[in-house]
C-alpha cells in the first residue's frame, strides 16, 4: 500500500464527471436504504449507472460534512471526508479543501481501512542558504497555490479495492470585521456529487447577534467581492435559526440540488455574515483562566477628516480592462470624499505627473469634476516608477501637513495601486522599501493594491505593513472596479485616531499589540494577553483615542471571575474538540504567532528575524498551530505534510480571513497614569434632586435654603439661564411616577432629562439621560452611562463615573455634576432619574437666572419676627436659636418669605443638610411664579420671561 501526503499551492483541476444527473438521481434514492456506502457501490448500481461508473477511475466521494464553531469570534472548524473505492484494484483517493490563508491548521487525521494515522506539527528544519537561493532562483506567482486569500490543502493516498478512507482536517481562525460584519466561509469544492454533504455551523456570541445572513453560493470569480449580485436568498436546504447569544446554520443539499447548483462538484463558497451588539464603551473584553481577549470597534462616531493622495500607475501594461476599471472606481471614490477632506491624483509611469502641485484640494463639486476630468485623461505608456512616485506622493502629504498644522485629529494617507513590478529608477526592492519608509516617517499610513499576476506583491505587501496600511491583490479577471471600491469603503471611514489601550502593568503581561495610528468605520481591534494575578476579581481597561475635536478616555474595570459567562463546556459544536476549550488563550496564541511573523517579515536584521522565527517556532508548536516555520507529520510511515513554500503566511492578503493592518502598528511604550484623569467630584449642596428638591447654599451666610416644585410630568424647569453672557443654560425635563400610598401628593415627578446648551466659544449641547449621554458640538456622539469614560473638547470635559454621576465642565470655570438614580428592581413610585448639582459656578455671570442660577450671586438675609411685628435682623450666632420659631422670615431682593426648618439628605442620602423650607412652590423666594420657569422644549435658551431663543 502506498500514502502519501502533500500541502501544496495549487488547486488541481475537476477531472471529467459522468453524466452527473444521472449518478445524482442514482446515489439520491439508493441513500435512501440502509446499506453500507460500500455495499450500495458494490451491489445496488442500476446497469446504467454501472456502465457509467466503469469510466470513473477514481473513488467516489461519498461524504463530505463541514462543522465549525464560532465562539467570540474564534473559528474552530472540521472537515470531514470520506472516499471509497469499489473498483478490484487500488486507487488514488485526492482530498482537497480550500482554507483561509490566515487560518492555522491545528491537526490531521487520516483512516484507511482499519488503520489510522495522526498529524503531529513539528519544527521544520532551517534550509542552508544554497537551498534558499536555489528556491529563489524562480520567483513565486502571487495567485500560484493562491486564491483569493485562500490556499488549498491537499492530501493523496492509495485505497485497497472495496475499501475506504476517511480524511478529517482540523484549522483555526479569528473573524476580522470588515464592512461592519465577520464574515466567515467554508469552501464547498469536493469536485464530484456526495452522496452525504453537509455544513453545520454554531455561533456562541454573548454580546448578542445581529443582522445574520447567508448569501447565495460564491464562485470564485466573485471572491474578495464580499457582496451577491441578484439573487440575494441562502443557498438551497439552508436552515438558519438563532436566539439572542446563540445561531446555528446548516446546509444540507441533496445530490439532486447540488447537480442544479454545478454538475462539476464544485459548488462555491458559503459565507456566514454577521455582527454583534456593541456601544461606545471600551468594548468587550472577556477572561478566562488566566488569559483575556479585548475587542473594541465603538460605533456612532463622527468620520475623521482624510488627507488622501492617490498613487494611480498608468504605464503601458494597464492598458485595456485594468486601466478602465481603476478610473469607474477612482470616479465613484471622488464622489463619496466628504466635505471636509482633502485630497491629490498622482499618475505614474516612467515619468511622473501630480495633478494639482503642491498641494491637496479640498472637496468641492469644482475639483471633483476637474479631477475626474484629469482621471479620465490618463492614458497607458512607459514602465513603471514605483519609487519614485511613492516619493512624491509621501513628499506631497508631508509638506501638507507640516504648512497647514494638522494634528492626529484627522487621518492622513496614500492609496497606491499597480500592476506591475519596478522597472524604471531605483528597482531593488529592498531600497524601495526603506525610502518609503523614511519618506513616510510614521506620520501617515500607505494603503497597496496589486492587480493581475505581474505584481510583486511581497513588496506591496511589506510596504504596507511596515507603514501602518494594508494590501489587497485582485486577479486581470475579476471585477476590479467593484473590489477597488470595496477596499476604499474599509479605509475611506476614519472614525479615530492614535487609539490605545491600557491595562495595570502588574496585572497583566505579553500582552499583544496596543497601539494602533487609525481606526475604521466597520472594522476591530483586537488585544489579547495573560493574567499575573489571577487573585483579583476585576481588571481595569482604559482606551484613550482622538476623535475629530475631542479626545477621549473610556475606562471600566471587567469582573475576571466569569466561569459562566465564558465557559464553553457543553455548547453545541465542541463536544468532539480535542479537549482545549479555552478559545481566549487560543484566540491569544493565534494574534501572538501572527505578529511574531509579521515582525519577522518587517526586520531586516537577521539575528532578530533568527530570534523571531524561534518564538514563533515555540509558540505554534506548543498550540499545534501549521506555520512556515513548523511542519504536519504523520505518525505512521514517515509521511509528511508541510505548507505552501513560501516563506512567510502574511495575514495581508485579500480574500477572508484577512487581518486589517491598518489597525497594526507599534506597541505603545509603558503609559502613565494621568493623575488629572482621576475622578475630580466636588459634592455641592445647591442641587435640584429627587421628587424635585431644591437646595441653595449661601456660604457666606452660613445657612442653607430649600423648596420644592410640584410640576406637571413633561414639564422642563429652566434651572440655569445664562445664554447671553457665558452662553450656558441648563433645563431639565420631568418624568412622572405614581404617589406612595396614604401620601397627599397625586403623582411624583423626577428629573429624567438634563439638556446642558453653551454657545462660546462655539455651539455645544449634552442630553443626559439615566442610560446615556449625547454629546453634539456639530459632530454627534453617543456614551453610555453604563461605562465610565472622558470626553474632551476644545471648551468642554465629560466625565461619565459608571452608573453613579457624570461631571460636565465647561471652560473650567463651571461645572455641573449629574447624579444617576438607577434602580435594579424599582417600586411602582420609583423612576430611574437624574440629580443636578452645581460645583462650580464661578464662570456663570451676576445676569444668571433660573430656578437656581437666580440665588448663585445673590444673598439672602434671615430675619426673626418678634411679638410686635418687628422684624430683627438674625445674626450668625443667633441661627440656631432661631430654627425652633416656626415662624422666620427670609429677606430676598427686598421680599419677605415665611419658612421653617428642616432637614434634607442629598447626594444618594450620603450628606445631610439643614435648610430653611419656603412653602407653595417657592413662592415669594423665586422671581416670578413656577410657572414662569417653563422652557418650551429641552433646547429653550430664554433668559427672561417671555423670551423664548433656541441654540
């Protein structure tokens, strides 16, 4: 018996089918009866279909059962296939399966008859350099063993007459998030009918799932397209049923369907799109024992401003369909630039032309129509100047930035596309690759895209990584307008800038990388790492990122002891795992291996690549990860498997699976705790709270005064009116609630609105509500109250304490703490609300007004009433004689207020305050009647009664 056993590039071609309507119908009703496969084969076979099968010379697949499951967006997948043969002599049994090119294999096994041979991954020997050169000789074709992101497992072995074989593969992989959705895909190309074939896929995702689809089948001119043209309904016998956490898919074709879908066998991709639940907070992090995974993709930011220039080469070579495609999809990229950006054309060739020198434009419909015009002008001639246009095109956005003081608050980057290799300047790659690099200086990151077979595409590929981009490959044949299209729509988003991310330094280590220049609208960032001390019950997170005209800090601290949350025992899809169900140190150990590879990929010292390779080597043989540097070898006969002969797997390459380098970039060095960041809460007894109760604190006459107001549900109380001179006002919209029993009040009311205007030095407003704060300063933002977070601004700070108080500064002169009511099981008279306080009003003016901007600038005098109608005036030593005569009287702005005393608890009942009570709604100690205070609508800036602005 002769096996033997092979990973390699290619992807053989279907050898010639039967008539395979025939043989389908045939395997369709014989699948019915119980009989071994063997014996339906040897036995059963209608003389017609006998006849038939005499011209196969090969076994018969007879199933092919696909299961995965996803769990937090790692992908453990089996492939299982079964082959036999029912001819008098031994044949060649081939087992091919397609696999995401960033997926690790993670074990083989192979059964034929009774026997059974196991993979085992061990490190690969390191060639001398005579072998290396040798290899060398011949440069790879990018699409050789290659497509699309995928590379194509293969596995040949000779089966004894009326015998079978069983093949089952095992990879790993971690879902990127591209376009707002993971997408994960299974390749369907088993190269004749089955007789049983099936795909089962579980997904376990404790955020919640949103917005699962399955597509039609992709054939492979549509990969990398990532979307279906016409029919847009899931591929036939396609089952989808989900709960909120937890999804199973299964496909399940019969012979007959899968005949209508390809008589070939080879039926096309079948891809799984979905999304989680997430908000703007530090995202979702998840421990188990002793390992964490940390993904942040924060949703309802405003787009960073782009700075883009476009690399676009146009030598002879892309004349035709290359040449054409790249301007439809250059025409659709100018029409989706926003206002606010800017941007600059390179076309080049051996010689290299800029469309508007030294300079980028901003977007007006006058240079988008003058750009498109300059597009549509280029005309294919020459070679190819890669250096030299990268050159110009890093010269042009450096002198833009340096000339017009960008800051990080905006996204600045260049888009080169080819189809070629350098054949005119400087040609060495190696020297093309460090003049980018100290061109570029990591100011701003470089995007490649390499179309056709010509390409050199390890050197897009490195520059890329090494300048914070990514790199995508398209094939002369495939839609490349649609794919060029695609690729901007990942990039042309930029939602944050200079993202990263924290933990305790004692708490955790080898955690993985933690700074990154960009993030993107519809993409992740993903950072794993280790536990130190397992001891503590909580692991502090903090994510510091620019936003446009802010920066902002979100921080929480994650409960570490989470068995059931992150336990996976018992969910459908693992109970045949090989044992290790900690997906989180598995999703570590696959971020860490890739990045060691693309280091080693970026050095070009060779100690440090030596180095690299042996962490890596040590790190995929301890997890049973296939990679360059280690190898599949069967445990019987010697038998061996290696990976493709290329010397690196880069993550880069487009197809699924690909990991988005634009969110790659150095690990930030050790941070610093910024003490300013701390929690800066100044308790002040002046505070509108609970049912509503009204405190003002007069420090100078040391004594405190207090109402109530019984409003109306819906009605908004100006509390402070400022608009005209410090431009702040302050309303607060009430919510009813049902009165306890045996109270005299009809109904309660509480604040469930604070809206907070300030119009200097520019327009800003904050709605704050018990679950959530908006923040629009002419860009809209959306934070939870659920998550404890910073937000600055060039006049404003928003600092949001978990569930407990949000603080609101503005032009550190004034600052406003609001207080969460928040009730996990509320009595039928309780209403999650809010509390306003005041801590600082030294920037309100001495025109402030409202139901307590009126008294910030004003004081009130208290009087004692004697037997004969005199009123005395009490001094400071007299207040406590005073507070048992239930008949004092209150001097404000020349009126007599009657009031008594009492005593109030503030702040969550934490600090006790004793306060003279004015009776009947404030009335006399307020200018005006109650009713005078109400505001129209939550935006209301009237300062007086009777003026009604709005911001």
């Amino acid at each position: 018996m002769i096996l033997w056993l092979c990973l390699c590039w290619g992807f053989s071609p279907s050898a010639a089918q039967p008539d395979s309507e025939l043989m389908a119908r045939y395997l369709e009703e014989q699948l019915l009866a119980d009989y071994s496969i063997v014996e339906q084969v040897a036995r059963r076979v209608p003389r017609q279909a006998r006849f038939l099968q005499r011209l196969e010379t090969r076994p018969r697949m007879s199933e092919f059962h696909v299961r995965s499951t996803i769990i937090s967006r790692y992908a453990f997948t089996t492939v299982s296939c079964t082959m036999v043969n029912s001819g008098s002599e031994a044949r060649e049994a081939v087992f091919e399966m397609q696999i995401p090119a960033a997926a690790f294999i993670s074990n083989f096994t192979m059964s034929i008859g009774n026997k059974t041979y196991y993979g085992e991954v061990t490190g690969k020997e390191k060639k001398n350099s005579s072998d290396d050169k040798e290899r060398h000789k011949k440069p790879l074709s990018p699409t050789e063993g290659r497509e699309n992101g995928y590379e194509t497992f293969k596995a040949s072995v000779f089966i004894p007459r009326k015998m079978q074989a069983r093949f089952v593969l095992h990879y790993e992989e971690l879902l990127q998030r591209r376009l707002g959705k993971y997408e994960y895909t299974v390749s369907i190309r088993p190269q004749q009918l089955v007789g049983r074939l099936r795909v089962e896929v579980n997904i376990l995702e404790n955020s919640g799932i949103v917005s699962l689809e399955v597509p039609p089948l992709r054939n492979s001119k549509q990969k990398g397209n990532g979307k279906a043209e016409g029919d847009v309904s899931p591929p036939p016998s396609t089952v989808i049923g989900h709960t909120k956490t937890l999804a199973k898919v299964t496909f399940n074709p019969s012979v007959v369907e899968q005949t209508r879908i390809a008589r070939n066998g080879i039926l096309g991709d079948f891809i799984i799109r979905y999304d989680v639940n997430r908000e703007l907070s530090v995202g979702d992090v998840q421990i188990l024992n002793g390992y964490f995974v940390h993904y942040f993709a924060p949703t309802d930011l405003p787009p960073l401003p782009k700075n883009v220039v476009f690399v676009l080469d146009s030598s002879a070579s892309m004349v035709g369909t290359k040449l054409k495609q790249t301007k439809e999809a250059l025409f659709t990229i100018l029409q989706d630039l926003r206002p606010e950006d800017h941007f600059n054309i390179i076309g080049f060739s051996n010689r290299i032309k800029v469309w508007q020198q030294d300079q980028l434009v901003p977007v007006t419909p006058n240079n988008i129509r003058d750009a498109k015009k300059y597009i549509h002008n280029m005309s294919p001639t020459g070679g190819t100047n890669i250096n030299g246009a990268l050159q110009t095109g890093a010269k042009l956005l450096n002198d833009y930035i340096a000339q017009n003081d960008i800051d990080a608050r905006s996204a600045s980057l260049i888009i080169f596309l080819t189809d070629g290799r350098p054949t005119v300047g400087e040609t060495q790659s190696s020297k093309i690759l460090s003049n980018t690099k100290d061109a570029i200086r990591d100011k701003f990151c470089l995007f490649t895209i390499g179309i056709g077979n010509d390409v050199d595409h390890k050197l897009l590929e490195r520059m890329a990584l090494e300048n914070c981009g990514m790199t995508r490959l398209f094939q002369e044949d495939e839609d490349a307008a649609s794919h060029l299209k695609g690729f901007y729509d990942e990039i042309g988003t930029p939602l944050l800038s200079d993202i990263r991310v924290d933990y305790p330094e004692d708490d955790v280590e080898q955690v993985t990388q933690n700074f990154f220049p960009n993030y993107f609208n519809g993409s992740e960032i993903i950072i794993a790492g280790k536990l130190i001390n397992r001891t503590s019950d909580k692991l502090h997170v903090e994510v510091t990122a620019s936003n446009s005209k802010k920066y902002i800090l979100l921080k929480t601290d994650v409960a570490i002891d989470l068995p059931s949350r992150n336990d996976i025992r018992g969910v459908p899809g693992l109970e045949d795992s090989k044992g290790d169900n900690n997906y989180i140190e598995r999703a570590w150990s696959y971020l860490t291996i890739k990045e060691l590879l693309n280091a080693r990929l970026k050095s070009d010292d060779s100690q440090e690549k030596d180095n690299l390779m042996e962490k890596a080597k040590s790190m995929a043989l301890a997890y049973n990860f296939v990679t360059p540097f280690t190898v599949l070898k069967m445990k019987e006969a010697g038998l061996h498997s290696e990976p493709p002969q290329e010397e690196f797997i880069s993550p880069s390459t487009d197809g699924i699976g690909e990991k988005v380098q634009s969110l790659q970039g150095h690990k930030a060095p050790p941070g610093i705790r910024r003490g300013q960041d701390k929690q800066r809460i100044k308790i002040s007894k002046t505070s509108a709270d609970g049912d509503p109760h009204f405190v003002i604190d007069f420090p100078s006459s040391k004594f405190s005064v207090c109402f109530n107001i019984d409003g109306e549900p819906g009605d908004i109380l100006r509390l402070v009116s400022d608009h005209k001179e410090s431009g702040v006002t302050v309303n607060g919209q009430l919510i009813g609630a049902p009165a306890p029993p045996n109270g005299h009040k009809k109904h309660r009311t509480y604040f469930s609105t604070i809206t907070i205007l300030s119009n200097k030095p520019e327009r800003s407003y904050l709605e704050i509500t018990p679950r959530r704060v908006i923040l629009d300063d002419g860009e809209r933002l959306v934070l939870s109250c659920g998550r404890s977070a910073v937000v600055r601004s060039r006049s404003l700070e928003v600092s949001i304490s978990a569930y407990s108080n949000i603080t609101v500064t503005i032009r550190d002169s004034i600052s406003f703490v609001i207080l969460i009511h928040h009730y996990k099981k509320p009595a039928p008279h309780q209403r999650n609300h809010l509390g306003f306080y005041i801590s600082n009003s030294k920037g309100l003016s001495s025109d402030s007004h409202g139901l307590l901007g009126q008294f910030l600038n004003h004081e009130v005098k208290l009087l004692q009433e004697s037997l004969n109608a005199g009123h005395q005036e009490a001094g400071q030593n007299q207040t406590e004689a005073l507070k048992a005569n239930p008949t004092n009287t209150l001097k404000v702005k020349g009126r007599l207020v009657p009031v008594v005393w009492k005593q109030r608890r503030i702040y969550n009942g934490q600090q006790e305050v004793d306060c003279w009570f004015a009776k009947n709604n404030a009335d006399k100690l307020i200018d005006g009647s109650y009713k005078d205070y109400l505001a129209s609508h939550p935006f209301d800036t009237g300062t007086s009664f009777g003026a009604i602005n709005s911001l």
